[in-house]
C-alpha cells in the first residue's frame, strides 16, 4: 500500500499553488485533439486526467504501469476502469487532491496489478484541476517509470553490501587465525565465499627454495583431485605462479580463455564444471607470499570493480599471512630463548651440585686427617675417597674449561700420525675398572691391518673416553659395550654400542648440545654435566669429521657413530689451569650430639660415610640409607631423634622422604626435625627446602663444624640416665 501522505507545495504566502490552471478541454466524444494525443503517447511517461470527485477519465496515455492502465477507456470512473488498484490507499489519494486542492507526490512508490507480476517502480504526482473561477474541478496524474533505476541502484548496493559483510567475515576469521597454517586455511575458504567461488587454492614458497611454490590450503576439492597440484616451479606456466611474477591478478572469464592461456587447468577434475579462474598474489610489505587460485562455476565478466575486489581480498589474506609469520617467528624465537634460558640455569645449577658433591667428600675425610680423627682402618679408604672425588672434579673442571675453549675458539689439536687401535686401547684401560666394578663386558673389533689416522691423539683419546663413559653410564650391570674401529671411505670409522638404556626419540636432536640433558630433575638417576657429548661433537668436528647417535628408543640401547678423515688439520696448543688447594679447619667438641640418633640419607657413598664417620666420632648414633626406602624402613625400625638427608636422591628425593616422614605418628618419627643437605645453593632451593618442612638448610662442599652445628641446633635434649 502506497504512502499517500504527500506534502502540498505552499505558495509565498501560505496559499497552495494552483499547478494545473489550464482547464482541459476535451475533443468531441471525449479524449485528447489528436496531434496532442500524438505528442502525449511519445512521452516516456503516463499522463492522465480526471473529472469530478468520482474521477471521471477524460485521458490517458498507454503505459507499461499496468496499476494504471485505463485499457483505452473514457468517460467512466477510475474506479471502474482501473480495478488492479484494489488497495483502497490508491482511491484515496486522488479523492484527498480533490477534497483539499493540495498536491500529492510519490517518489519510488511500488506495486504489482497481480501477485505474479513483477514488481513495478515510478514516481507519481497528483495535482489538482482548476477551473476558471479557481474551483478544483477535478485531478491532473502524472507518473514515470523508475524501476530500472531503482533494480540497478539496489543491485549495486546489494553487490557492495554483500562484499562488505564477506570481507568482514573474511576478515574475522583471519583475525582469529594465529598461525599461517590456519591463516592459509582461512584464506583458502573465506577467499572462495567471498568471491562466489566454487574452489579456493593457496600456495606458498617452500622453505627450501623461494623459486618453488607448494600447495598449502585447498577448498572446495575432493582428497585425490590435486595429487599434481602440489609443487610449482616459478618458471612453469601457471596462473598461480604467474601472479607472483606481474604482482597483478590474472582473471579469466571463460573456460576457452582458460584452456588458451593455461593448458595445466585441464588438469582439474571435469566434475568440478568450472567455467572461469582467477588468481591473486598475496602481496605484503612488498614481499610475495604466495597466491591465491580461484574457480569460478559460472563464467563472468571481470570488470574493473571485480579486480579490485580480487586484490582486496588477496591484501587481506597477505597482510594475516605476514602477522601470522611474524607472530609464529616472534613465538618461536620467545621459546627458544625461554628454552636456553632454563637449560642455563638448569646446567649452573647441575654444576653446583656436580662440584659441591666431591668437594663434601674432600673436604670433610680431609679434616679428619688433618686432625688425626681416623683410625688406621679408616685413613686408607679416606685417602681412597679423596683421590677419587678429586679425580672426578678434575674431569668436570676440565670439561668446564674445554667448553669455554670451544665457545671462544681457543680450543686447538696437536695433530700427528697415529693409529686408532691405540688410542681405543688407552681409553679402555682408562674405564675398564668402572666397567667391571658394573659387571659390564667390554668388546673391541680393531682392523687387523690397522687404522691409520692424523689427528691429536689426545683428544681422539678424550672423544672415545667419553663415549665409553657415557656408554658404562647407561647400561645397567650384565650389559655389554661394543667398540669398533675400521678403515672406510679415505678415513676412519668408529662405533661404540651399548645395550643399555637407550635414548628418547624425542631428545636425539638434542644429543651433543650444550646445557641440555634427557633428566634434568633432582631425582635423575646419573650425575654428570651433560657436557661429554657435546665436547665429542666439537672434538669431533675440529678433525673434520662428523658423529652420530641411533636410538630405537628406551631401554633398547644406543648406537654411537664416529667418521674421522685422514686430512691434516692445524693446530696450537690450548692453555691449562691447575685447581685451588683446600685448607682444613679444626673440630670441637659437641657435647649435645653424644646419644643422638641421626639417620644420614645420601645417594653418594663416600659423602655418607664421611657424615656418619663425623656423627660418630662426636658421640653421635648413626644410622645410614642410600634411598626413601631404606630410610623409611630405618624410621619405622627405630625413629631417629634428627634426619639428615640429601634433597637429591635416586628415585625419589628427599622432599618426597620428608613428605612420608611427616605422615607417620609424631611418636614414630612424623615430628623428627629434618635438615636438608643439597649442592644447589640457590635462594630459591633453600625456600622450597624450608617451606617443604625442613628445619634447617646446608649447602655442599660441607663443612664438618657448619655441618655438626646445624645437626647438634636440632638435636632434642636427650634425657639423664638414671
């Protein structure tokens, strides 16, 4: 139904204008003279005149606004001559320009004679008739057609519209896309839709080389319809490389133009039924990043707006594709610096406990020579011990010292003709005691003609040390250690093979690096800095040569393989750096330790003989566990009266033994006071310690008076006999 509330227009001072003073006459038996009738009928509009307030016809022109078509008739009524305009609204709109002598207007008014008629637009203008004393006699319509107009302006709008809310939509779903995997998925999808494509293609250029593209994202595509759409050379002829070259869209409108330029599209599925391509390079930053291939099942006519559409789209998709790059290279780089940042800081803190470990067992048996605290049967072992834990912090001062040489490339051989039986031979004998302190068995295959080489004996003597080292490490007793040596390929092959236990497949891109271990936690089950591979590897690599691990996984042993070539390689020689002597201090007397029962935990051997040698020789009852079950089944045998234990245990450590401790009775040892003994001396390590319920903290190397007074603090007093 029409709006027929027009507005009348209002003359200069408030009165309405008459705008139809001329009074029709009409020709005899009704109707327009015919020349003017002539002129009328060409006008591209429909003009009609009315009579009276029942509208009587006097004229009409033939229109294609069939609301209004009077089929040629005069003299009768509108209402009856035009019974299409059955709204009511349209009656009362020429009976309201009668009645007040006001104009109506209406601007893109619609309507349809019949509900399957198309719907019609124009602008309709009713006027009233005047006659010559000025009395509205009766109603002037003048009415055009707009309705092309008005289907091409809401064509346009709804085209602009649509493209507006499926770029919004684009640009939603590559807002929330993070990683250019999703990013190209997005673009290959959202790209189609908002196009009106049938399929959508993304490719990119491969990581091994800029000049080739790979297919990343595809839509709209069974599985098996791009097995030959995966790579793409810049050079092949094809739209979607093509566009990386001209950084312009390449558009096609018909499948014969398709087949003309590129050939390859034949290669898509015929099911599809495209009948027009389009490809877009992703552009950004003046970077190609790829492009975006499009078909089209329909052909179509790429005008201007459609292209600039098409590069919309693909600066859309480009620009997330390079935030996406950018926030994946950004989170990448974070994690790796997070990663060596905690690796560092788990390797210091590895360090501490490595040197403080032997250094308790030096300092302490040390002091009780110096003192003369030891019977004869115990001077030896503590010589022994000693010795032992010396040698072991030499290695790992020599290890720290050939990392920094290898870090800032001071690290040089001695390279001189020699034979690499040899050089296995010497490292063997130097771990053969370990090995068959383990009960491991030891197997060498050496080339019978031998296996010459020019390399640094030394440090040839250092790689295989360290492999057998590492071999002995992780293969539990009854195990057996392979080592070979062999001539192959102008240089040498060695191979050391253990059926211990193994490597984690995850961890072998990470073998021979530095400040990463496979356990880093503080219930590892083998000590060590971690440094031993990642020395081989640099060792390694200064003789030319290369070295590998193999590993089906846990518990299934591991393979390691060392190529040496026979080239010569310069050298001079690295500097040394002898370690600090240690100074002994005297031990007094600790009277409130005399009847005490202290339970000492501690995995080392030569550390916990040492404290139990020290509590005892203070009037101290001293009992001993090497692990969290043997110290339980100790407290539930007879509580001690203090526990002294290491916070770094085999399996479980002692936060864990505390944690137990505390679950029992108070009578049967929950309420024991506990000090906890550890090599790492961080802030941190000592408030987790106190905040775990230790009752004290010390730190290693031990001293024997710092270590009796923390003990004797936390001692009860122990009642009189009677």
């Amino acid at each position: 139904m029409p709006d027929v509330g027009g507005c009348p227009r209002q003359g200069s001072r408030g009165q309405p204008v008459n705008e139809a003073q001329a009074v029709w006459v009409p020709a005899p038996g009704g109707g327009a003279p015919p020349r003017l009738q002539e002129l009328l009928e060409q006008l591209p509009a429909f003009f009609g005149l009315y009579r009276g307030p029942g509208h009587l016809i006097e004229f009409s022109t033939a229109t294609r606004l069939t609301l209004l078509d009077t089929r040629g008739q005069v003299g009768i009524p509108l209402r009856q001559a035009c019974p299409q305009l059955d709204s009511p609204a349209w009656h009362d709109a020429w009976d309201r320009v009668f009645t007040t002598g006001q104009s109506l207007h209406l601007r893109e008014t619609s309507s349809r004679s019949h509900p399957s008629d198309d719907e019609l637009f124009f602008n309709l203008s009713l006027l009233p008739r005047r006659d010559a004393q000025g009395q509205v006699e009766g109603v002037l319509a003048f009415a055009v057609d707009v309705t092309e107009l008005v289907k091409t302006r809401r064509a346009a709008w709804t085209t602009a519209s649509w493209r507006t809310e499926r770029l919004q939509a684009m640009t939603a779903a590559l807002s929330e896309a993070l990683t250019p995997a999703q990013v190209v998925e997005v673009a290959a999808r959202e790209g189609a839709i908002a196009l009106g494509a049938l399929t959508g293609l993304v490719v990119v250029p491969t990581s091994e080389a800029a000049d080739v593209f790979e297919r990343v994202a595809a839509h709209g595509f069974s599985p098996g319809d791009l097995e030959d759409w995966q790579r793409f050379d810049v050079s092949a002829t094809c739209p979607l490389t093509d566009v990386t070259r001209t950084r312009e869209p390449c558009a096609m409108g018909s499948w014969t133009e398709c087949m003309a330029r590129y050939p390859r599209l034949a290669r898509l599925p015929r099911a599809l039924a495209l009948s027009a391509w389009a490809s877009v390079p992703l552009v950004s930053g003046g970077r190609v990043l790829g492009a975006l291939g499009l078909g089209f099942g329909d052909a179509r006519d790429f005008d201007e707006a459609e292209r600039a559409f098409l590069m919309t789209v693909g600066r859309q998709c480009a620009q997330a594709l390079d935030r996406a790059r950018l926030y994946d290279e950004e989170r990448a780089a974070r994690g790796a610096a997070e990663a060596a940042s905690r690796a560092k800081d788990a390797f210091l803190a590895m360090v501490s406990h490595e040197l403080r470990t032997p250094l308790t067992s030096i300092l302490g048996w040390s002091q009780m020579l110096r003192q003369g605290l030891l019977g004869e049967d115990k001077r030896q072992r503590a010589v022994q011990a000693i010795e032992r834990n010396a040698r072991a912090q030499r290695q790992l001062i020599e290890d720290l010292l050939d990392m920094s040489r290898i870090a800032n490339g001071r690290l040089r051989l001695e390279p001189v003709p020699l034979e690499l039986g040899r050089v296995v031979e010497a490292a063997l004998d130097a771990v053969r005691p370990t090995a068959l302190a383990r009960e491991l068995e030891l197997d060498i295959v050496v080339d019978a003609d031998g296996v010459p080489l020019f390399g640094d004996p030394d440090r040839l003597q250092q790689v295989v040390w360290n492999l057998l080292a590492n071999a002995i490490k992780f293969t539990p007793p009854g195990g057996r250690v392979l080592v070979s040596a062999r001539t192959r390929d102008e240089g040498a092959e060695l191979v050391v093979k253990d059926d211990g236990e193994g490597i984690p497949t995850d961890f072998v891109p990470f073998l021979f690096q530095r400040f990463h271990q496979a356990d880093t936690s503080v219930s590892r089950q083998h000590g060590g800095l971690g440094l031993g591979l990642s020395i081989v590897r640099h060792l390694v690599e200064l003789h030319g040569g290369t070295v590998s691990a193999a590993s089906e996984g846990p518990g299934r042993g591991s393979t390691f393989t060392v190529f040496l070539p026979r080239s010569r390689v310069g050298s001079t020689p690295g500097a040394t750096r002898e370690p600090r002597p240690v100074e002994g201090l005297s031990l007094p007397r600790f009277p409130e330790l005399e009847g005490q029962r202290v339970l000492v935990v501690d995995g080392a051997p030569d550390a916990r003989e040492w404290m139990s040698v020290l509590l005892t020789r203070v009037g101290a009852h001293v009992l001993t566990a090497t692990n969290v079950t043997d110290a339980m089944d100790e407290v539930r045998r007879s509580p001690p009266t203090v526990l002294v234990t290491d916070v770094t245990l085999s399996g479980e450590d002692g936060y864990s033994l505390l944690y137990r401790l505390r679950a029992l009775p108070w009578e049967s040892g929950g309420g024991v006071p506990a000090l906890a003994v550890t090599a790492a001396a961080r802030r941190e390590d000592r408030d987790r310690a106190l905040r775990a319920g230790f009752s004290a903290f010390v730190t290693k190397p031990l001293d024997a008076v710092e270590l009796l007074t923390a003990v004797a603090r936390l001692a009860p007093p122990i009642p009189p006999r009677p």
